[in-house]
C-alpha cells in the first residue's frame, strides 16, 4: 500500500504531520465506525506538531472500498 500524503496543515500550513493508526495497544480510545453487525473500520489520528490540530482519517483503502460499495456514492 502506498503512503498517503496528508499534506499540509490546513490550520497553520505546516508539513510537521504524523499520523497514529488507532489500536487497541495505544492507551486511548478506540474511533470508528460501525460498517456492518461485526465490522469495525478503526480511524487513524492525523496530528499537526505544530498547532495540534488532530483529524481522524480512514488509511486503509480496502475498507475505503468496503465503504464505498455499501454506501454508494453518488458521482
């Protein structure tokens, strides 16, 4: 899977972005969401060091995909 360009902060413009996939093992709170009975898709925290600016961000495209054919969007 390729990385995926967060690029800049839309808060403060800094390129100073990492991004913390959501675990069990990460001492917070889990978030997600619900996209089937027993199927969790876990967001990821993207975090400017800079501002502190956190988003929440889906970086697995196969539950992108899930996302897409359950909901169907409109083009």
């Amino acid at each position: 899977m390729e990385p995926i360009d967060f690029g800049a902060c839309p808060h403060c413009g800094s390129l100073e972005i990492i991004c913390v996939p959501s675990s069990n093992a990460d001492g917070y709170h889990r978030s997600g969401m619900a996209a089937g009975t027993f199927r969790m898709i876990p967001f990821s925290r993207v975090v400017c060091l800079q501002c502190g600016l956190v988003r929440e961000w889906i970086t697995n495209r196969a539950h992108l995909d899930h996302l897409r054919e359950k909901y169907k969007p409109r083009r």
